[in-house]
C-alpha cells in the first residue's frame, strides 16, 4: 500500500457467508486496493468475528486510517441491539469498543443498509439529489435507508413492515423469490404492494433499489407500478464497503 493510500479509511462488509474488506478512497468512492475476502466464521459470535477483522486487517500491514463496519442489525451508538439474521450474542454488544479493542483501529459499526445508503447518495444513483431518498436494499430480507437531502436517519428496518398480515420481507425479498419460484412478473406484484405502502407512509423523491438482484434490474423494475421515481442502485457490491468507510471516516458528535 502506498503512502497515498495508507491513511485513508478501511471499509469492512459483514455478511452471513463472507466478509470482505479495502481501502476506500473517498474521493473517487471506490476501492483504493483490491478487495480481500474471508469466509464468515461459524458461529459468526462477535468475538470469533472480531479475530476475521484483525486477520484482514493485518493483510493490509501499511493502513492506518479509521475502520467502518457494516452489521446486519440495528446499531446505536456502536451497541448492536437486534439479530434477526446473525448470532443472538451479538444483542447488547458494544462492537465499536470490542473491535477496537481487537483491531488496534478506531472501528465503528453501521447498520449495512444504511452504509449502502450513505454510498449511493454520496456517490451513486441518488448523488445529487435533494428531499427525501429511500434505499432498499433486496437480498435474503429487506433493508433500507432513509436519507434527508443526504443526511441519515438511521436504523429504520423497513423491511419489517407489517403488510397483509405479513411481515414485508417474507413476501418480497429476492430470497423469498427463490424460495418459491416466482418469476419476475409475479415477484413485482409483490413489491409493488411493498413500495405503495412506503409511497404512503413517507411521500419520498426517490426509490433507490440495490441488493444483488439490482444487476437484473431490467427484468422487473418497470413492472413495479408506483408513481414515484424508483432506480436501481450503481454501486452494486462495492456499496457496503464504501458506505462504511466513509461512516467511520466521517464518525464524530455528527454521529
């Protein structure tokens, strides 16, 4: 790593099968050095967790810049409150104090979602754009990001909506998509009655969609029949890595 890189902020992405970590230069809102990956320990308990994050860290020997870290649960002020999709001992975890402790970095978490959603208004399809942006974000539930002439209103876990009966994300997450063979016509039923209910709720400006599913976007975003403006996010996988490097680079009272 060169000097140039070495003070920037470290972005690290944890998920339920991997978790991946770089350099991120904030000017250009990408990478500065090629992405590592590790596979995501079982079980993915916050302290077996905290030794993956020292192990990447390590790989990049020259960083020395702050560490942001995404987690998929709520957090405030860096204590991890829910575990809807990773290990219940991660409720109650103060993960700022912990990784920091095992890192030797100045760490500190973000919810996944909204780190996606700090990324894409700073850099990908919502940059740019004022009044209120929500990011949703379609994998094995739902997660969102809601943003304010780009600021963020953290933790707002509408994936969680309770539609029909059912909670948002058992019936349209790309997981559920899988699960029950929909095709892509029926699955944008789904999210139509999804995103018509947010339309309602909060009036937005913008609808930005991301996940993995985003790539194929062409294959059902039209068929989403809502009168908001909606997009498919760009940043792709690069979202949750850039989005928290630059939540820790920017941490401070603002947070």
């Amino acid at each position: 790593m060169s000097d140039e890189t070495r003070d920037l902020p470290f972005g690290i992405d944890f998920g339920g099968s991997g978790i991946k970590g770089a350099p991120v230069d904030l000017e250009a809102g990408d990478f500065a050095a090629e992405r590592v990956r590790i596979k995501t320990p079982q079980p993915s308990t916050p302290e077996a967790v905290a030794g993956v994050f020292a192990e990447l860290l390590a790989g990049f020997d020259d960083s020395s810049g702050s560490v942001g870290v995404t987690v998929p649960a709520v957090v405030r002020h860096g204590v991890v409150s829910s575990a809807a999709n990773i290990d219940a001992s991660w409720i109650g975890t103060d993960a700022d104090a912990l990784f920091t402790k095992a890192t030797g970095r100045d760490v500190h978490v973000v919810n996944d979602a909204d780190a996606a959603g700090l990324a894409e208004v700073r850099y990908g399809a919502a940059m740019g754009r004022g009044g209120l942006v929500i990011v949703t974000t379609l994998g094995t539930g739902i997660g969102s990001a809601i943003l304010y002439d780009g600021v963020l209103v953290p933790n707002s876990e509408l994936g969680h909506l309770e539609i029909d009966g059912h909670d948002a994300e058992d019936r349209a997450a790309s997981s559920v998509k899988e699960l029950e063979g929909l095709s892509y016509p029926e699955w944008a039923q789904r999210l139509t009655v999804y995103y018509r209910t947010l339309e309602r709720l909060f009036s937005p400006d913008l609808f930005v969609v991301g996940g993995g599913v985003s790539k194929d976007a062409d294959e059902f975003m039209h068929l989403i029949g809502i009168e908001t403006e909606i997009v498919p996010a760009k940043l792709e996988n690069r979202a949750g890595i850039v989005g928290a490097a630059l939540w820790a680079a920017e941490a401070g009272d603002e947070h």
